[in-house]
C-alpha cells in the first residue's frame, strides 16, 4: 500500500494523460475559483489546496503538505507525504464536471483525477 501511495503521489497515477472532454484551465484565477473552500478527493486521498498557496491533507493515513504556486499556465508543486519529500512538479489542470485532472511534467506526463467536493 505504501509503494502504491507513493508511485500515486510523485507520478500522479499511472495512467496515459488522454484528456477527452477536458477543458484546460490556463490561469491561476480560474484555478482558484475551482478549489477555493472545496476539497479535492478520491479513495484514500483527502486535499485542500488553498488561494494562498498551501496544500495540506491526508493520504492513505499519512499527512500531506506542501506548496504550489501557478507558472506560465502550470500548477507548480512541491510535495511531503509524511516525512517523505516527494519534490517538485510542474502539471497541466484540466476539469470536465467536478473532476479536476493534474497531469505531471508540464502535461507530458501521468494524470491523477480527483473530485472536487
């Protein structure tokens, strides 16, 4: 289980980036507008990602914490699980519904979705 949180958090899952009726969101504003007061959720992962630039949360037991920003269209994240440092990544979002896709390597690539709640 361990292994598995771990591949899930550092490559943000691992399956090809397709992004079938998904819609980029190209701003920091427009991502704020999605995530402001609603937590980003799926089996075992809880998340709040905040205006101001923190994400804090669980994840399969463990505490998550960390930074983000928004660079030239890019979620921008650098990441703890537990102890554990995860690093930094630059990801493409994308939303269709309450499903928001962060897809790693500036879009290039493994994706994560998680809903919005």
């Amino acid at each position: 289980m361990r292994k598995l949180m771990f591949t899930f958090l550092m490559s943000m899952m691992a399956i090809p980036a397709y992004a079938d009726g998904f819609s980029q969101i190209s701003s920091k504003q427009q991502f704020v507008s999605l995530v402001d007061g609603r937590k980003l959720v799926r089996f075992g992962i809880d998340l709040d990602v905040t205006p101001e630039g923190e994400i804090i949360g669980q994840a399969f037991g463990r505490q998550v914490t960390g930074n983000w920003d928004w660079r030239s269209g890019y979620f921008c994240r650098d990441l703890y699980w537990g102890s554990r440092e995860l690093g930094a990544n630059c990801q493409a979002v994308k939303i269709q519904g309450n499903t928001v896709r962060f897809i790693s390597d500036m879009g290039s690539g493994e994706h994560a979705d998680l809903r919005l709640r």
